[in-house]
C-alpha cells in the first residue's frame, strides 16, 4: 500500500494517517512496527500513529528499533 492523493485530501499535511487508516481498515491482527528513531521525540511520526492505533485497537504491536 501507498499514500493516495485521498489520503492527502483527509489529511493535507500527513498524509501517513490515511495510508495507516487504510492498513487497519484490511482488517490487521498484529503490528510490526521498524524505524531506527522511534525512541527519538518528534520522529518517527507516522510508525508511532500506526502503534497508537492498533494499542486503541487492541491489536499486538511489536516495536523494532536501533
């Protein structure tokens, strides 16, 4: 999957929001999330919404990093 120019029309300047709605609306049952700077504050803005969203979800969400 791929960020769409609907993602963007949702959400003009973060547009990773849609692409992550869409991913969970498939229907997920657990999250591998990847991103060297997770731990970082203020980076890695799109993995943590997407493990926001499957913790409010109740989904299993496994954080790799570093």
């Amino acid at each position: 999957m791929k960020k769409t120019k609907e993602d963007y029309d949702i959400y003009p300047m973060d547009g990773w929001k849609g692409l992550n709605d869409r991913m969970f609306r498939t229907g997920i049952d657990l999250v591998l999330a990847f991103h060297p700077d997770y731990d970082k504050p203020g980076l890695a803005r799109g993995t943590r919404h997407a493990v926001g969203l499957a913790e409010q979800a109740g989904i299993p969400a496994h954080i790799f990093y570093k």
